[in-house]
C-alpha cells in the first residue's frame, strides 16, 4: 500500500504562501466547531461499522458523515475509535474546504479484494485546507486475492487531487 499525491503547485510557487499552511491550519483548529459523535450515532445516523465489518455501508456513511458535518457547519469530525472496513471499490472522500478529519487512533482498512487498484481516502474536488489526521492506514497486503490479478502494486492508502494547502498527518500506513 502507497500513498500518492497528483496536487498541481499552488498558484505562488515562491514560498510566500507554503509558509502560511501551518497558520492557516491554526486558525482553522481555532475557529472549529467539532462533531464527536459516539459509536451508536454513527451506526444509527450513517450506517458506519466501527467493528471492521460492512465497508459497502461503511464507506458510504462516512461521505455522508463528511458532507452532513460541512452542511451543519462543522469543520471538524472526531470519529469513535476503531476499525472502519472501507469498500475496495469506493472511497472516502474529503471534498469540502476547511475542514478536518480527525481518526483518533482508528484504523481505516481496506476490504480485501482481487483488485489491482484501490484508493482508501482522497481529499479533493478543487478544495483548500482540508485535513485527515491522526489515524492508520492499512492495506490487504496479507489478505489479497492475485488469483484474478498477479499484482496489487496499485493499492493506495490515500491521494491528493485537487486540494491546495491540504495534508494527510499524523497516520500510519500497513500493509
């Protein structure tokens, strides 16, 4: 599992600008209004498994939970600890500005597949300072099926297309 980055420079490539990202991202934290929603919220509300089962279901709830935080005017979503099974041929996307995804310590793993090709998150859809953080990444390295394909060489944790001043941090990636 690799991450990947397909994020054209910003329109100020002198340095000006990359040296405000990090204050930017300070304001952002201080001007937040957070979503912490428990376990139960997220099964009920969104239909998101914290158990590592249901990632069809899984991986759709978190869009949802994504755009129904920014709608509400949340910039920041904590989720519950655990491990989210995200669905091979879908993804979890950040595509909305200003805002934070914070995985507290969760795992978002990948369902294993025979595909030579997935993507875990993305951040993009022409955005601005949109984060995920604090969390890991874990691939189906150990699990995967080359029966149908010889390779998984395209198995990606996370990918930038299309977000300036927009990060993944504070993660770890697996398998």
């Amino acid at each position: 599992m690799v991450a990947c980055a397909w994020t054209p420079w910003p329109k100020n490539t002198t340095g000006e600008r990359w040296s405000h990202i990090h204050k930017e991202k300070e304001d952002l934290i201080q001007k937040e209004k957070t979503y912490s929603p428990t376990k139960d919220e997220l099964l009920s509300k969104f239909n998101i498994y914290s158990d590592n089962t249901n990632p069809v279901k899984t991986t759709k709830g978190l869009n949802d939970l994504i755009q129904y935080a920014s709608k509400n005017g949340y910039r920041k979503v904590v989720l519950p600890y655990g491990i989210y099974a995200i669905d091979e041929n879908n993804t979890v996307k950040v595509n909305v500005s200003n805002f934070i995804l914070d995985l507290n310590g969760s795992t978002f793993k990948i369902n294993p597949n025979s595909n030579s090709s997935y993507l875990t998150c993305e951040l993009s859809g022409n955005i601005e300072n949109s984060h995920v953080v604090n969390g890991i990444f874990m691939g189906d390295l150990n699990q995967h099926d080359y029966s149908i394909s010889s390779s998984s060489e395209f198995g990606n944790a996370f990918c930038i297309k299309g977000a300036d001043y927009s990060s993944f941090e504070n993660l770890t990636v697996e398998n």
